[in-house]
C-alpha cells in the first residue's frame, strides 16, 4: 500500500507493522476506504476523495467490507458516498452528489434549512416520496434533484448545480411557523411563555430574515402541542389519572362521569370532581364554615364549565375545597356537584354553615339538596 494513498486519509502507514496505523486529525480507523473501484481511474478516484472529504462529520461516510482470508496489507475497501447527518452545523454543511438521506422528508428539510441559513427563496417544481426537486426562485442555475435509490435503500442526490447569482433577501417563504417551531422546540420546552419579539429578533439575528408576529404565533402553539399533546390526548388519560389520585390518596374523592350517546357511540366525558381528603379534614379543622361557590366557563375548544367550592384562611385568602368540571352550569350538574361536596364535609342538616353565591338558583339548589339530604 502507498504511503500517498494512506496521507490522503489522513493516515500514516507503519510499514514495521502492517496491522497497525496510527489515526491523524478527526477521521477513525472505521471510517477508511482505500483502493479505487473498477470503474474509476487513479486520478478520477483521488479527485473524488478529496471532493467528498470536505464533509467529514458523516457517521457513515466510508464503510469496510467483511473480512476476508487475506492479509491485512491486502484488505480492500469500497467507497459508499455521504451520508446526511442531521447535527451537521448549516455553516458547514454542503451539498454533493452522491450524498445519502434517509427519505424525501429528511432531504426536503435539509435543502429548506440550508435556504434559510443561505438567504435565498426556493422553491418544489416536483416533491413526492420517491422524486424530489428543487430549484432556486431568483435568477440563477442553482438546483438539486434527489430521488430514491432502491439499490443503496437511501434517498440520494442525482444532480446539483451549486452556483448562487442571486442576492441574498430579508424575507424567505421556507421560514414559516412549522420551521420556525422546530427551530425554537428546545427553547420552548424550558420556558413555554416564551415572547413572540423575542422568538422575531433570535431569528433575525442568526438568520438574517424577518418573520411576522402571526408567524411566531402559531409556531409557539405548535410547538407547545408537540411537547403538551393536544387537549384531546389530556382528556384521554383522565382516567388513569383518577385511578392514580384513588390510589395515593384512599379517602379523598374523586368522581370521574363518561357517556355515550348511544350503545355503539364513542365513550365522551362528561363530569370530573375532586376533593382531596387533606384538603377537606384541613377546612374542617381550621376555618370558619363559610363557603363561596361559583361557575366560571372554561375557554378551550371544548367548552365546558368550572365549578368550585371555596373557604377563607386567616390571611382572608382563597382556600380551594373542591372543584369540578363538568357540561354546563345546570341544575343537574350543581346538584351533583353539592351533594358530593356535603359528603365530603359532613354536612348533616346544614346547622352552623354559611354558603355565599352570586346566584339565586344555587342557593335554592343547596336548600333542596339539604333538605333531600336530611
């Protein structure tokens, strides 16, 4: 083996010891492939190498084959072409021929992320799962096209003309609120509230591009469902959250109502009460017997009212006993709503308690809910 061949590498060859190479600068031992194919000449292979060489930070860029009965000074490796890796830096990053990726989704975020970084507008003459191309919106040749290679299992780049003639602009269609989302997922994750202006000036900073509030907006939103689940989903783990409240908490009570329209219908919520026993014994044992209680309407999509049953502390502050979410603020669903919390109070005939509301019909309600409870 030539010691020129070894240099392109990055390797030295120890001729004392034919098994042995010492690595030099970032490339591992794992990573080496030597000798040209058939089908390249000497000089087409080294150019080659070198050309692919400027994108060292691939996982998988060269791969040996199995081994053989031949003496290590004999192993032969082939060449496999780029692979895309997603940690990549954009300032780095470079397109070629040949380059690997894993479907047309990760080959169309890679050409949107390194639009964006580059300043330039594209565009999708043709974007389906098997063919893919790009071209550039402004005057210039640039392009790249990729398709799926069923040889090699990978989407991989067929052509590309990587010359830019024109200038760089302030405001990119690729840098809408779902990339805008996916930039910020992390930053988002540690502070949920994160502001809009602030989400506005990282990215023209880093970018150069100017985005709209109404963008920010919604990439906010987005990105907090990707990391909360939607409301939907939180509705669907009601009940193995009550389960869990039953199980470390005996004595509180927790009642969790379904329906269904019909027998075949879907399974819907309906109702959900909660009172901890601390809570409700800590009431008991410390405060006066006076009670507020009152609705509120929950603004989500999936409508719904709040009703809840509060006391005062010696501070005057607020002191939750029991709330409840349930269809609507009605007569079925206060009743239900005070007979649990009377169970949970003790309330026998109503002596020496004070409940205070803003609305006539509860009273009422709590009078003929203690007088059927009596």
């Amino acid at each position: 083996m030539a010691d020129d061949e070894c240099k392109v590498f990055g390797f030295e060859y120890n001729s004392d010891d034919d098994s042995e190479y010492d690595i030099c600068k970032e490339v591992e031992e794992s990573d080496v492939y030597l000798s040209a194919p058939d089908e390249y000449s000497s000089e087409e292979w080294n150019d080659e190498l070198v050309d692919h060489s400027e994108y060292d930070d691939s996982e998988d860029d060269m791969l040996t084959p199995d081994g053989t009965d031949d003496d290590d000074e004999n192993r032969r490796y082939r060449y496999r072409g780029n692979t895309y890796d997603p940690r990549c830096p954009n300032e780095s990053f470079i397109f070629q021929v040949g380059m690997k990726f894993e479907s047309a989704s990760q080959f169309r975020a890679a050409v949107k992320d390194h639009a964006i970084w580059n300043g330039f507008n594209i565009t999708f003459p043709r974007s389906g799962d098997r063919k893919v191309e790009v071209v550039c919106k402004g005057n210039c040749p640039w392009r790249i096209y990729a398709s799926l290679d069923a040889r090699r299992e990978a989407f991989v780049v067929k052509t590309l003309n990587d010359t830019h003639m024109c200038s760089r602009t302030p405001r990119n269609s690729q840098a809408d609120y779902h990339w805008v989302a996916k930039h910020f997922l992390e930053k988002i994750r540690m502070n949920l509230d994160m502001k809009v202006t602030d989400m506005m000036r990282e990215i023209n900073d880093l970018f150069g591009i100017t985005v709209s509030k109404q963008t920010c907006y919604r990439a906010r939103a987005e990105a907090r469902t990707k990391l909360l689940g939607t409301l939907d989903d939180h509705y669907h783990m009601l009940p193995a959250y009550v389960a869990e409240l039953k199980r470390v908490n005996r004595r509180g009570t927790f009642e969790l109502v379904l329906d269904r329209a019909t027998p075949d219908s879907l399974v819907r919520f309906k109702r959900l009460y909660i009172c901890f026993d601390s809570i409700a014994r800590g009431f008991l044992e410390g405060y006066r017997r006076v009670i507020g209680m009152d609705g509120c309407f929950l603004k989500t999509e999936l409508k719904g009212q709040l009703l809840s049953a509060v006391g005062k502390d010696g501070n005057n502050q607020m002191f939750p006993i029991a709330w409840a979410v349930v269809e609507g603020e009605n007569q079925s669903s206060w009743t239900w709503f005070i007979q649990l919390l009377m169970n949970d109070l003790g309330m026998v005939d109503g002596n020496g308690w004070t409940i205070i509301s803003d609305q006539q019909k509860v009273l009422n309600l709590f009078l003929w809910t203690l007088i059927a409870y009596c």
